[in-house]
C-alpha cells in the first residue's frame, strides 16, 4: 500500500457505514435528529434489499463488476489490480461526463481525488445481490480473482473448463461490457443488460418489494411507494408492510416540525415559528386527509417492525408509540408533546441536545430532520425506471450514437 | 486532510505488500483487547474474511485463523502496558496459540504506556526486505470510535523520507521496561528487526513535505513541539487537562478545540481561553443509532460496555506563518502526554494550505466541521470527576500487581489440574487488596478468590492453564460501586510441556478439520479456491463424518496440492511436516489420518529433494 493518513475503520461493514452517516450530513434535512432511523431503515432494508444512500443509478451493478473484471483478468498482483481499479473507476467517471451524464455520476466533482469509489459504495448491493460470488472484501476479491485468473493461465488448451475459463468471482451471466466503455458511457442499459440485472433482482430471496417490482419495473412510479399505480396489485404480506410504511411516514412527520418550532422559538425566530407553525398545521390535515390513524393496530405494527428488526430498542418504540398517540388524539402542540420530545433529545445526544442547551442551537439548519421517510424508494425507482427502459429499448439505437 | 471520507482499515495496514509475507512485528498498545489480538495474524497471513469483528469470525474459517496464528505468533511481538488487557467475555480456544505474543511494559512513575504504533518487516521470496510503519490513535481493541491511522510505507523511489531509526530507539527503550524480558528466540528476532528497520525508507504520504517521529516519556524522547504563538490552530483530543491548555500557542487567528463533552465540563469555560469548542454531533460518532441509546450519558460504568464510541483521535495542527503542522499519534492535549506517559506522535509538516487548520477545518460544507457543533463548557470552572480520579487510582493498582510477576503453579492430582496463585502484594497505600479478586481468565464459573490470600483453583482442563488472570476491584463512591477489571499476565510454572501440541490435536480431532488445515498448509498463501470449497462444505452435514478416507481422498483431490507442494520446492511440505510431527501421540501415531494417506505422504516427503 502507499502511504497514507486518514481515518480508522475496524471492518468494511463498518465503513461502508460511516460513509452513509457522512453523506446524510450533507443533507441536514436527512439527519436523524429524534431517531426514528432503526425503524426507517427496518422497512427500507426489508422493502430494497443492498440500496443505499450512497447509490444514484443502477447501471453501477454493472460498471463495477465490469472493471473488477478487467482489472484481474490479467492475473496480475493485488497491488497493481488495486491501482489499475482505482484508474479505471476514475476514467468511467470523465466517461459518464463525456456522455452527458449530469447527475448521478459518482465523484463528478473530485474525479481523480475522489475517495469513495463507485466499487466500494456498490459492493455490498452487489454480494446481496449475487453479482459477486464470494463473501470478501474488495482486496480479497482482488487478490482472489487475481490467483484464479494466473491459475487459469497455467490450464493447458485441452484442460479450459466446459464453462468458459476460470471463475473471477463475477456472476457468469453478466453480459460483456461495452467496447468503448471508459471513453464515453451513459447510465442507459442495454436490452441484454437489463434482462440480466432483471433476472437478478427477481431471484432475492425474501420476496422483498424490489423483487417484486423488478419483475414488473413498469409501475415504478409515484412519490412514494404506496402511490405507484401498482400498489392494488400486491402481495398481502408486502401490502400489508407497504401500509404500515405509509401510516407511519405521515405520522411521524409532526415530530421533526414539532422539533424545528420548539427551536424556533427558543432562538426567537419569528419568521421561523410562522413556518414551521404553518407546516404543522397542514401536516394535520394530512393525517386526516390520508386517514392515518384510521383503522390502524399499532400492537399489530410494532409486531411487524420487530420482525423487521428484533433488535430495536424499546425506548426507540416507546417515544414513537407515545408520539402516535398525541398525534392521534390530536395533542401535538400540547405541554406533553413537547415533553416527549425534549425527553427523546436529551436521552439521545445528552449535553449535546438543542432544546437543552442554548449553545448546541448554533449548529441548527432550519428543518432539521424534516427529510420524509422514504425508506430509499427514491434510489429505488430510478433503478426500476432504468430497468424498464432498458427492457424496452430497442438495442440497435443504443450503441451507436456517438 | 482528514476528509471524514477518507477511510482506511487495520487489516489492510497489516497486510504484506503482494509477493510478501510477514517477517516480523513489533505492535505497541495501551490496553489490548484478545479477540483483537487474534484478528491481526488473520490479516498479516493475508487471508481473507469478511468480517472484521472478532466475535463473528467466520467459523467456517477456524483452521485458517488457526494456521496464520501459529505461523505468525513466533514472530510478532505486542507490547502493552502491564495489566492493560480487557477481559473477554470467553477466553477463545485459538488465543491458546497466541499467547506467547503479549509482553507486559511497566508504567513509568505517575504515567501509562501509551504509544500505538506498529514496525513490520515483509519478506519477499529472494530474501529481500520491505518495511512499514503505523502509527494509531486506536489502541489493539475493538473500539468504534473516531480514531486516526498514518501509514509509512518504504519506498526505494520516494522523494520524501522520514528517518525511522528514531522509531527503533524508541522501541528499544521500552523494550528496556519489560514485567519479563523475552525470550531469546524473540528477543534475537526484534534485535534483527531493529537492525534492518533502522535504514528503513518510510516514505511520507502526500500532501506532506517532512515528518519526523516524537517520542515522549522515554530516555531519549522529546517534548512540547508547539510553538508559543501560531497564526491559527486546531486541536483534537478526546482528552484535555488545563496545564496543556495553557501551553497552546498564542495566536490571533482561528482556535479551535474538538474534544468530548464530558471532557470539556470537567476542563471549563476558563481553560479553553477563548478558543471555539466543539464537539462530535451525536449523530455523527455512531454508525447505528441504536448505540447511543446502549451509551451511558458520558462513561459506561459497567466493567464491560459496549465498545467505545464518538471521538478518540489525537491531532494537533497549526499554522506558524510558514507551514502547516500536524502532530499525531497517542498524545493527547493533556499534561500527562507531555509528562509523566510514554507516547508515539508523528509530527508532519507541509504547504499551509494542504496541512494546515484551514484544509482540516474546510469551509464546513464538506470536511470534519460538517460532523461537529459548538459546544458550551457547563460551567468556568472545571469540575472534577472523583470517578475518574478513582478509576485511574485502580488502574495503577492492578499495573503494581501485574508488575509483581504474578506466577500460577499448576499440579496433576489426576485427570485435571489444580492452578494455585503466588503473588508478592505490592505496596496499598489506598486499602484496595481487601476489595480486590482474582481468577484464571479460563474459567468463568471460577470463584474468585481474594488477592491476599492463598487462591487455589482446582479441576481445571487443559485450555484454562493460560498465563492470564483477571483482577477486579470494586470500590463504593457516592454510596455507587464502581468496579474496574483487567486481565494480568502471569508466569505458568509446571504446565504440561505440549500442553500447545495437545491442544492443536483436540482441535483438528476430526479428520475433515485435519485435511483441511493439511490442504491450507500445501496451497498457496493466502486462500484458494480449494480451500474455500472445503470452507463452505457444512461442518455437520455428516458429509465427512464416518465416510472412508478414500473417498475423502477423491473428494479432497489432497493428491494434486501435495505434489504441486513438492514441485514448488518451496516451504509448504516442510510446514505440513511439522504439523503433523505436532500430532503424533505419544506413540507415534497420527489417529486421525489413514494408512493410504501417510503412505503417500512419505513417499512425497522423502522424495522432496530428489
């Protein structure tokens, strides 16, 4: 390795999420302010299995793979795999530009001194997705593939296995990149690719949303996953899940707006306090606009969250349970209301809670936390919108424009 | 510098360049965690698993885990301050094999053994050298916590060297502080390392133009490297003391101090002498929310808690009008880092605009000021923390303790054995022998025993015999207990002479685990595809249980690695060798291989120079 100073993480796991808690601080909007995170994330893992914040476009379940492939189909040492990744994910980048690509391409702005590369933002989505064969880490993969690769080399012409060379760790099936992939790229999927990435997605185990919805990318549309058009159609059990998700998101939204008010008036924003106040105001009408509390067993939810995640803490259920319900009886601006949630920051940030402490106000954004729970749908339609515009592509069109 | 993206792992620090094998290595730590321990043999062996965390290693994998052990335990050293080992919640069957890796170093007077540093020497296949040195924030434990890592790998071509022999000093000095000197064969292996790593090239990463290693505490070490005024600084330091406060340079441009809330309450207002203080935003030192609601409001007070969290790395930068440096490593901003401790920081120097306050501090969009808040001292004037006072009290009494050369006896009244402590007490001034127990760190359901007095253990099996104990100490403030453990190193006097051999064979008892473990041996460093087809049979699917071997011989294709072995004339028969020669009983025997399979392994064995 070369040498380098930068900060220490103990595993993969555990910097693939510290690079997720980075990024939703760019977004103060998506800091979770009051922690409804382990709850959020129990309905976007269980929905979209392997997405992350990180991800913009599908396409990278394809580009990463693809350089993996070509940088140790040479069998070449881990060092000069590493190295020859690291170039090629900085030349897809310039690619993806020189294709017209505006957004969605990863280090569009650091380019070469970008330090979280496509690979290591996708790799988990493409182990949970079988894309890559082996349980390992980047390196590993590397100096796997590497091994395989000089090992294959070593086969004499009559030894090459029936399928086709030694196995890489990339899933068999992918179909072949295309020839001028890192002098101009786009994120549009060919019809082969996106049967193929097609073909993946189904076969998740779990019967998961994305599954689901993957074999019939055409209903990916909608705000929110309970308002695409295909919602009627599904599953009891995802229905049921998709149901819960929507309860909860509009329930939940008062508790940030309640949060951002009480720190409007505490820093005498009177500008602020007229916003947020408005913003509560028409967040009632939409709990009864969309009938949120209508007919909903949250002992039959809290059921289905544990499911979704048995460790959640029971404090974390407690505050939000107890939310609900002065949301539902409609006591949200009340003494006890707020009570709730000047207890819940202080039991999660201590001396750094805002509400307790007049310093730890400074670094307030106006509508902290006030991100919608989305539960990563957005990442999600624009892969299921690529897919299915890749399946009804007509390949000839693609390849040849310059 | 220091984008909070930019992220690097232990493991990939450890591991050899490609083409290389661990050589030899020397770590430094303040506490150690055993599972940890285990964790760094994995990565030098470079093999590969998944998961970094100790408590899941796959167990799929015991037999490489096993293997990178035994290769790597006889030569890599890990000094820690004497007592300084956590107690883990089981003692690992493989830490058996990785007990002769701890050296205990006596505190110096009124300080710790701090430093975290790593010298690691590779190999390559003609002999030559390749050295490389870290240098953490994060102690050898499963810590989470916001922690630093500078990397200095050699580099015959590199433009910007930092000289290493101060680094070999350093550590022949605290090699001089050893509870018990190492054995010869270690001690000859570390004065090797020490001779080569002297003329070692580290080079420097970019974008800094010099560094330069700053001992404190030891016979040869330096001290303050600030200057007295500077045109901006900032300081990151979990901990704080008002002395190094003071000494902070003057300096009329941007001060700031990240550290941890706890910590600046206990320094106050005052100390901080105007400059910005900020902390972590609580959202931003975890990477699972769920862990704050684990965290105690400041420090856990259980003997185990969950691992540390939030802020713990040591940086200090500042401009001085010609420069930007930065001083990192294990000292803290506190009195006791520039005193009475034994720290490792390195000071990097380079453009102002690259390594100054300004590129660590960016313009808050981007860069560690996005993760942090201000944060409002509670009070003027510090207050103090008699927990902390008390806990640093029993920390210095389980060191005297462990500095005592604690010794445990072992006898044979029949099928198992009895463990009996001595222990010379060291001085008490605080009357803490009487609320102080031990017991082997083997045995859970042990009774503990009071320190003072006669211990005696009996009916222990023979993987309980290991050199560990653990002390506890609890102590009643403000009408709480507190109580503080530690594992000890002690000498074991009249174990079984193979009790390691023994151990090995109950653990590859099976024959599936055995040519698996003969299968890793032969191939390729490193993990091949043979061996991770054997790793992802299931363990008890009765696939090898009861079957003949000659099925297993087909099934394993063990044939193929053994005669590659042989052709690659390199020293993977001679390893196979040993180990088998480390399972025969006591007659002779290998029980757990057929007939068909030494057969066959004697004739490639002796025909090997053919």
């Amino acid at each position: 390795m070369a040498s380098t100073f930068g900060w220490l993480d103990q595993d993969d796991a555990q910097r693939a999420a510290m690079n997720e808690v980075v990024k939703l601080f760019q977004d103060k909007s998506s800091v979770d302010e009051l922690g409804i995170g382990p709850i959020r994330d129990a309905f976007s893992n269980s929905f979209f299995p392997g997405t992350s914040v990180l991800h913009t476009r599908i396409r990278y379940l394809l580009f990463v793979p693809w350089l993996l492939l070509e940088s140790t189909r040479k069998g070449q040492p881990i060092d000069a795999a590493r190295i020859e990744l690291k170039s090629h994910e900085v030349r897809l980048i310039k690619a993806l530009l020189k294709g017209g690509m505006t957004s969605g391409v990863i280090g569009s702005q650091a380019q070469e001194r970008l330090l979280t590369m496509p690979s290591q933002v996708y790799w988990p989505a493409l182990q949970r997705l079988g894309l890559i064969g082996w349980d390992s880490s980047i390196d590993a993969h590397l100096r796997r593939a590497g091994q395989a690769a000089r090992r294959g080399r070593d086969v004499t012409e009559g030894d090459v296995d029936e399928a086709g060379g030694p196995d890489l760790g990339v899933h068999r099936d992918i179909p072949a990149p295309p020839r001028d992939l890192l002098k101009t790229a786009t994120f549009d999927l060919r019809a082969d690719e996106a049967d193929f990435l097609q073909s993946m997605l189904v076969r998740l185990p779990g019967g998961s949303l994305l599954s689901w919805l993957a074999a019939r990318p055409r209903g990916a549309s909608g705000a929110w996953p309970w308002e695409m058009p295909a919602v009627a159609d599904l599953p009891e059990t995802l229905s049921a899940s998709v149901e819960h998700a929507r309860r909860l998101h509009h329930a939940w939204h008062g508790a940030p707006l309640l949060y951002n008010l009480m720190l409007a008036e505490l820093t005498r924003r009177d500008d602020l306090v007229s916003v947020f106040d408005e913003a509560l105001a028409d967040w009632e009408s939409e709990l009864s606009d969309h009938r949120v509390f209508e007919a909903w067993s949250r002992p039959t939810f809290w059921s289905h969250v544990r499911a979704l995640n048995p460790r959640l803490r029971t404090s974390t259920q407690d505050f939000v349970e107890r939310w609900c319900g002065v949301a539902e009886r409609g006591e949200h601006r009340g003494e006890a209301a707020r009570r709730l949630i000047i207890e819940r920051e202080l039991r999660l940030k201590g001396r750094r809670a805002r509400l307790h402490h007049a310093q730890a106000r400074e670094t307030w954004s106006p509508g902290a936390g006030t991100g919608r729970l989305g539960y990563r749908w957005g990442i999600a339609r624009s892969y299921l919108t690529d897919l299915h515009e890749g399946l009804t592509r007509d390949d000839a069109s693609t390849e040849e424009i310059l | 510098m220091l984008d909070p993206e930019d992220r690097h792992l232990l493991t990939d620090a450890l591991r050899p360049p490609a083409g290389h094998a661990v050589d030899a290595a020397l770590a430094t730590t303040y506490t150690l965690d055993l599972h940890t321990l285990l964790l760094a043999p994995l990565a030098m062996a470079a093999y590969d698993h998944s998961e970094g965390d100790a408590a899941t290693i796959d167990p799929a994998t015991p037999v490489a885990l096993l293997e990178s052990i035994r290769r790597h335990a006889q030569h890599t050293v890990v000094l820690c301050q004497a007592a300084g080992i956590h107690v883990p919640p089981t003692y690992p069957r493989l830490a058996a094999f990785a007990e002769g890796i701890v050296a205990e170093v006596h505190p110096p007077p009124g300080g710790t053994f701090h430093p975290k540093i790593w010298l690691l020497r590779f190999i390559d296949v003609s002999g030559n050298h390749r050295h490389r040195f870290v240098c953490l924030s994060r102690n050898l434990t499963g810590d989470r916590s916001w922690d630093t890592v500078l990397v200095c790998d050699e580099d015959d071509d590199a433009a910007i060297i930092m000289d290493a022999a101060p680094l070999v000093t350093f550590a022949a000095e605290v090699l001089e502080m050893l509870v018990r000197p190492l054995d010869d064969a270690k001690q000859n292996l570390i004065n090797d390392l020490f001779r080569t790593f002297a003329e070692a090239r580290l080079s420097v990463p970019a974008p800094f133009t010099a560094a330069e290693v700053l001992a404190l505490g030891t016979p040869s070490g330096g001290s303050w490297p600030l200057p007295t005024t500077a045109l901006s600084w900032m300081v990151i330091s979990p901990f704080l003391d008002v002395g190094a406060l003071g000494r902070l340079p003057r300096a009329d441009g941007r001060r700031v101090l990240l550290s941890r809330s706890d910590t600046l309450d206990r320094v106050g207002r005052a100390a901080c002498r105007g400059a910005e203080t900020l902390v972590l935003q609580p959202m931003a030192d975890v990477a699972d929310l769920d862990e704050l609601l684990d965290a105690d409001d400041g420090r856990a007070r259980q003997a185990q808690g969950p691992p540390p969290r939030g802020l713990h790395a040591k940086v200090f930068c500042w401009d001085d009008g010609e420069a930007g440096h930065v001083l990192t490593g294990s000292a803290n901003c506190t009195g006791a880092a520039f005193g009475a401790n034994i720290e490792l920081s390195v000071h990097l120097t380079g453009p102002r605009v690259t390594c100054g306050p300004d590129a660590l501090l960016s313009d808050g969009k981007s860069g560690l000021l996005q993760l942090a808040q201000a944060y409002e001292c509670a009070a003027d004037e510090g207050v103090d923390d008699p927990a902390y006072a008390t806990e640093r009290r029993i920390e210095s009494w389980h060191a005297a303790i462990a500095a005592e050369r604690p010794a445990l006896e072992v006898t044979q009244p029949g099928d198992s054995y009895d463990v009996s402590l001595r222990l010379e007490l060291p001085a008490d001034p605080h009357g803490l022998a009487a609320v102080t127990t031990v017991r082997p760190v083997g045995l859970y359901n042990a009774q503990p025993l009071p320190v003072g007095r006669t211990a005696i253990w009996r009916g222990l099996g023979l993987h309980a015999l290991g050199p560990y104990v653990v002390l506890s100490t609890t102590v009643t403030l403000d009408g709480e207990d507190l109580t503080r453990e530690c594992v000890a190193l002690c000498d074991v006097e009249g174990a079984p002479a193979d009790r390691l051999r023994r151990l090995l064979r109950d653990l590859l008892s099976r024959q599936q685990d055995l040519l698996r473990y003969l299968t890793l041996l032969l191939g390729d460093l490193g993990a091949d595809d043979l061996l991770d087809r054997l790793a992802s049979d299931d363990d008890d699917a009765g696939g090898g249980l009861g079957v003949g071997f000659g099925q297993w011989f087909d099934d394993l294709v063990l044939l193929e690695p053994l005669i590659r072995a042989a052709a690659r004339d390199d020293d993977a028969l001679a390893r196979a060798h040993r180990l088998l020669e480390d399972l025969r009983g006591d007659d002779g025997e290998l029980p757990a291989l057929d007939a068909e399979f030494l057969e066959l392994w004697q004739v490639v064995w002796e025909g090997r120079h053919a």
